[in-house]
C-alpha cells in the first residue's frame, strides 16, 4: 500500500496488532469487539472517549488527512472535528447507508471529500447521489495462501462459520451444530470442522460438541469443504472467493429483527446476494428455532448436484467484479492524491 510507494507517510490512528506491525502509530489499541444491535448502548461511553483522544490529537497536530474507516458512530464526529481544523476526509469501506440511513448521505457529504468502496454497487449508490466514491474491490478476494493441514475426508465436507463476537458465536453455533446433526442422519460420511480466529478459540471450544476446532486457517478450509454454513458478513465473501456453496444466518432477538424489518431498505441481508441484486444463496434471519427448516435446504442443496453446481456458478460469476481490482494498491493511490 502506502509503503510500497516509495513515499514517506507518517500514520497515526486506533487499531490492533495487525496495523501496529504495518506501521501505525497507536494512540490506543482497541480490540473490544464491534457492539451490535441493543448492546450498541453499552458502547456510547467509550466510543466518546475514543472520540475525545482522536479529536485532541487532530486538533494539536493538524494532520494533513483523516481516513475514517467503517464505524459511522465512531468516525462522523472525528470527522466533524477534522473539518473543523481544515482537514481532508475520506472513508475508507462505505458507511451502508445504502441499507438502513440513506437521509443522512446529506451530512456524510459535509464532513467527507471521498469515499472509497469495497462493494461493486457503491460507487453508483454515492456517485448518483452526489458523493464523491471509488470502487476498490476488497481484500477478502485476494488470493490467499491455502496450507496442507490434517483435515478429515468426508461425503460431504462441512464447514461451521459461527463468527468472532462472543454474542455472535454464543447464538449462532449452537444452531449451525443442530443443523449439522440433522445433516449427518441422513448423510453418515459428513465430516464437518468450525473455523474462527485463534484469538476466538476459548469462545468457540466450550459450545463445539468436541467438533474440530481449525484456527487462522480459513483459505485452507475452505478449499475442502463442500458446503459452509456462516454467519453474515466480511465472512460470506471469503466464502464466496472461493466458489463454495453456502447458507447464510444471522440469529438475533426478537427487537432487533423487528428493527432491522423496519429500518433496512435491502431485501438481503447477505453480502453475496447483495452484490449480486438478487438471492443466489439461501439466507435466514431467524429469532426463533428454525434448524430444522435450515437443514431441510441445506439437505435439498447436497442431494441436488446440479444446484449446487449452479450456486458455485453463481458466485463465480460475482467475484468476476472484484477481478480487476487490487485493493491495498488502489487504496494508496487515492489517499496520495489527497496528500
């Protein structure tokens, strides 16, 4: 990225591991998990104090530009700051107001002067409606090395995506296990695996029946599987990367399924089906218990070759629009411009 240009840029900001051995400055490393739903409120304090840190910096250095990536909680009152001291913004992933605030686009265009996006249908969305944008592609479709690890052969190979949040994990892999258990009675030779961080082990071990628990190792895993069940998010597009059939869920509680019908303007919620305008995956949204109903798709897809060849197809096809983008060059090259 940046390094590789040859130009000497100094970079400060928030983050974890990953960025301080990039060469980021921490002012704090903030690992907390992301807050979803009504938990959102438990957040407000320490986003405010993160906000408080950040401002106090841009207000004695001055920087030249402030990237503000995601969070729009987060970021649009930093950025407000920024513009305050006559700072350049951009966003670096979208903010989705494309799902849930398309309203407030009108103050996004006041406190940013681009936004870089990472879903082809973006850049359209922002531009049509006066906002700078650029589509970069994203890092989960790079190539990604796939190591030789021990994996067990099976007819068929399962992979178990439960996510990285404790909350995410606690309510999701209870009900991918129970999908699975209805898939081996009809399928005895299934061998199935669950996936996570290796800093999400200790979450995943006391809820995973004695499953094979494979860490870091997400490309390898999912080049022997044949099917994934997932959680949504960044984690459906490495799925995806790979042409691998899935079904996507996401279980939540009652209010936050009430909201999410009344606030979102999508008809998906999977990246995938996003991407593509139209639902070439199963996905669910269940607050209830509907293994059952999931395992009935997930058996129909594994006894139905040709559907499953056409799902692969599918995703395929999708991932032909990351094709030529190289996101970490792309990315560069813009934050340069505006330096």
């Amino acid at each position: 990225g940046l390094k590789a240009s040859g130009e000497h840029v100094r970079v400060v900001g928030l983050g974890g591991s990953q960025m301080q051995k990039a060469g980021v400055e921490l002012l704090e490393h903030t690992t907390k998990e992301a807050a979803m739903g009504v938990g959102a409120i438990s957040e407000i304090k320490r986003i405010k104090g993160l906000v408080d840190m950040v401002g106090s910096w841009i207000e004695t250095n001055k920087p030249d530009l402030v990237i503000a990536v995601d969070s729009p909680a987060a970021n649009w009152p930093v950025c407000k700051i920024a513009r305050k001291h006559g700072c350049k913004v951009i966003h670096l992933a979208a903010p989705q107001l494309w799902a849930w605030a398309p309203w407030r686009l009108r103050k996004m265009k006041r406190l940013s002067d681009h936004v870089m996006c990472l879903l082809p249908f973006e850049q359209e969305w922002f531009e049509s409606r006066g906002m700078p944008a650029t589509f970069i592609g994203h890092p989960a479709m790079g190539t990604h090395e796939c190591k030789d690890i021990d994996l067990p052969a099976g007819m068929p190979n399962i992979v178990l995506l439960p996510g990285s949040r404790k909350s995410e994990i606690k309510k999701n892999l209870p009900m991918q296990l129970s999908i699975l258990s209805r898939i081996c009675t009809q399928h005895p030779a299934t061998e199935a695996v669950i996936a996570c961080r290796e800093e999400d082990v200790e979450r995943v071990k006391p809820l995973s029946n004695g499953l094979q628990i494979v860490a870091d190792e997400l490309p390898s895993v999912l080049a022997w599987a044949d099917l994934a069940l997932n959680v949504s998010g960044t984690v459906s597009l490495h799925v995806m990367r790979h042409g691998l059939p899935m079904i996507g869920m996401y279980k939540v509680n009652p209010l936050s399924l009430l909201g999410a019908k009344v606030m979102l303007n999508t008809p998906y919620r999977l990246l995938p089906n996003l991407i593509a305008g139209e639902r070439i995956v199963p996905e669910f949204i269940p607050c209830g218990n509907i293994a059952g109903k999931i395992s009935e798709v997930a058996l129909n897809m594994l006894n139905d070759e040709d559907a499953m060849a056409t799902m692969k197809n599918a995703l395929e096809q999708q991932m032909l629009q990351y094709a030529s983008h190289n996101p970490e060059k792309e990315s560069a090259e813009l934050i340069l411009r505006f330096l």
